[in-house]
C-alpha cells in the first residue's frame, strides 16, 4: 500500500510580510494583522465556501515554503527558549520538520467576491506574504478549544512582550490601518532570542516599509520608519 500522495495549493495568503524576519511565532498573536486568502483558478467556485460566513475562525493548513529540505532533524532550538536547549520536533512547531506544513487558527473577517474568485480576508495570521495554502477547515469552538490542556515550554512564554516606544512623527508614516498591527508585531519582539545586544539596529519589512529599531532589555525602540526603495 503506497500511502504517498501529492497535494496542490488551493489558494494563497497576501499578508504585509516580504520576510520571515517579524512573522509573529504563532498565529493569533497580534489579531490587528489582516491578510488576504486568494484561491488558485482551479478552487475559485463560490459554491466551496457556501456556509462559511457562518464561521467567526478558520483553521489553515499550509506549506513553510521557504523550510523546505531534503532531510530532517529529530531535535530543533525553539526561538524562545534562547536557541540553544533542543526539543524533540513534534513537541514543537518549528518550520523545519519531515513534511513541512503549518497550522494556523485565524479570524474571518469578511468574504468578498471578485472578478477573480471568492477572496478571504482574515486577521491574526502568522504567514508570508506569497504562502501556498493547501487546505482550509472551520474553527469549531465546541470540539477545537480546551480549556484545559497543558502547553509545555510554551506557556511558560505565554505572557512575554516589550514595551514598544515609537515617535508619533515616525508612526503617522504608515497607513492608519497598519499602525496597530505593526506596534503588535513589534511587542512580540522580532529578534532571535539569543541576541540582545542593545547597541544593534534591526531592520524588517512591513507593509512596504523598512522599520528600523534597538532593543534595550523589555523596551523596543523604533529608529526609522520609510518606504522600501
């Protein structure tokens, strides 16, 4: 029995994230995100989404398209565990894993129907601009959440964040609606967690900015914010 099968992208994600470098860890995190989900020619059939607007979150199934790798490594260094101590890799969610596929859970905004197909716009996602999605499931509240489930290493983190300081002449730079998403990417802190050098100057790309920033122990400091050249 071959249990060996190809799966192809039904849709993608727009999001405001050329790069990997300040991609929140974990979907849900800055819920100010907002993204888009355009579907490939083959699944642009409004009829696949009958009954979707009924759902307030999605669950995504999509492919770490920039991990991709011939083998693999039973243990990874988890970001926020200083990226020194390892961990078995299906205890994490590290992007480097034998079928590279993520999992997110993200909020339906709306659905809008184009020249081009249903489009999904969506918040809190945790994907790159560009990120193939292979499949899409409702959220269901009453079978998905529990309450009482432990979270490892994880929740010991769960509360982390800066203080974000960022000159009002340097935030009115940015579309109105992408300045609270930035300030929430930025309070989850960006960096890897083994620098800490506060005398560095950090670049990311958001939204057709470069964003310039320090960090000084629990407090982020934006440089420059200016358009990508």
């Amino acid at each position: 029995m071959n249990d060996t099968f190809g799966i192809t992208p039904i849709a993608r994600i727009h999001s405001d994230f050329p790069d990997k470098f300040g991609i929140p860890r974990q979907s849900g995190l800055v819920q100010e995100l907002q993204a888009r989900i355009v579907f490939e020619p083959p699944y642009r059939n409004a009829d696949a989404l009958r009954g979707l607007e009924d759902y307030s979150h999605l669950w995504l199934i999509w492919q770490f398209s920039r991990a991709v790798r011939s083998t693999w490594s039973p243990t990874v260094r988890p970001p926020r565990l200083g990226g020194n101590t390892r961990m078995g890799v299906f205890a994490t969610r590290s992007p480097y894993r034998p079928n590279p596929l993520g999992l997110s859970c993200v909020r339906l905004e709306s659905i809008e129907y184009t020249d081009n197909g249903p489009v999904l716009i969506v918040s809190g996602a945790d994907l790159l601009d560009g990120t193939p999605i292979y499949d899409i499931k409702p959220y269901l509240p009453h079978i998905d959440a529990h309450p009482d489930a432990r979270g490892g290493f994880a929740a010991e983190h769960a509360g982390y964040g800066l203080a974000v300081c960022c000159p009002e002449e340097l935030l009115h730079r940015l579309p109105e609606d992408k300045r609270g998403a930035l300030l929430g990417v930025l309070r989850q802190d960006p960096r890897p967690s083994y620098q800490s050098d506060p005398e560095r100057i950090y670049g990311m790309r958001f939204a057709g900015f470069e964003v310039k920033f320090t960090v000084d122990g629990g407090q982020l400091t934006v440089r420059d914010i200016c358009p990508e050249q």
